[in-house]
C-alpha cells in the first residue's frame, strides 16, 4: 500500500511539473521603461535638440508601440508630435532604426510596400531603445533639418538612460 501511495505521489508530482512547464510555455515576461524614465529620456533628447539650435517634438514609445510620452518645444511644427510618434512606432515595430529602414525600403527595393502601411515613417530619429539585448521601446524625434540632425537628439536621449536600464 506504502508503494502505490508513494507512486501515485509521483505522478501528482509529475503532473503538476508538467503544468507549470507548459504554462511557463504559454507566457512571457517583458520589461517596461516606467513613465519617469521615458520623460527623462524625451527631456534629454529635447535640451540636446535645443542646444543644437532646433525645435522639436520628442515621443518615447515602449516595447508594444504604445505612447508613454510625448514633448514638444514651444515652436516646433504642429506636424512633429505625429511624425515624432511614428517614427518611434516604426523603429521598435520593425526593430531598427529608421535611418537603416529608410534605407532598407528605398523605391524599387523588395521590401519598398512597407512604407505604405499606416504609421510607418521611414526616415532618419527613431531609434529602438535597447540595453543589454532587452527591447524596452524606442524614441522619435521630429522637427531638426534632415533625419540625421535628428538622430543626434534621439541619441542623447537614449544615453541619458543607458544606467539606469542596465540589469
């Protein structure tokens, strides 16, 4: 009797391994920038900008695209906050940067229709914001002369953060 008590135990055991193994299977963890660190990163993207003489509109995007904040300088243009967003938006959709994807789906390149999809915006100041190999978002700026004035900003703004998203 002791050993079929002692073998049923077993396979509870067993069984109960199995469920948690397939419900580690069935879910993901994801790391989040918290709002503190994202404005920290915008206001740091928007006094780089400013130093340079430009301004802008800067938005923080986390890892899902969603808007976690958005900055604009009093007299960047009324387009900036939208083009800022996408440019985020698109940079941690499609996990690059928008300097690389506007290259990447130039006119008659294979990958070119990507660029009629709503919200992408395939030019240079969207950055992902990644550390240590963990996508927590990504940053878009809007406003600067050309996509690399841009980028500028948006680098800034990523290395104001850096510590404090390193594990």
């Amino acid at each position: 009797m002791k050993k079929l008590y002692q073998g049923f135990l077993v396979a509870v055991m067993l069984m109960a391994m199995n469920g948690t193994i397939l419900a580690a299977d069935a879910s993901y963890t994801i790391q989040l920038m918290t709002p503190e660190t994202a404005l920290k990163a915008a206001s740091a993207g928007l006094k780089e900008c400013r130093a340079l003489g430009y301004q802008v509109a800067v938005a923080i995007v986390d890892r899902t695209g969603q808007t976690q904040v958005v900055l604009r300088d009093r007299f960047a243009g009324m387009h900036t906050i939208e083009a800022a967003t996408n440019k985020a938006w698109t940079a941690v959709s499609f996990k690059t940067n928008t300097s690389q994807f506007a290259e990447n789906t130039q006119s008659g390149k294979e990958s070119s229709g990507i660029r009629n999809i709503p919200k992408v915006l395939a030019i240079g100041g969207g950055m992902m914001i990644e550390v240590g190999g963990v996508l927590f978002g990504a940053i878009g700026v809007s406003g600067a002369p050309n996509g690399t004035a841009d980028d500028k900003c948006a680098k800034a703004a990523i290395a104001s953060i850096m510590e404090d998203l390193e594990l």
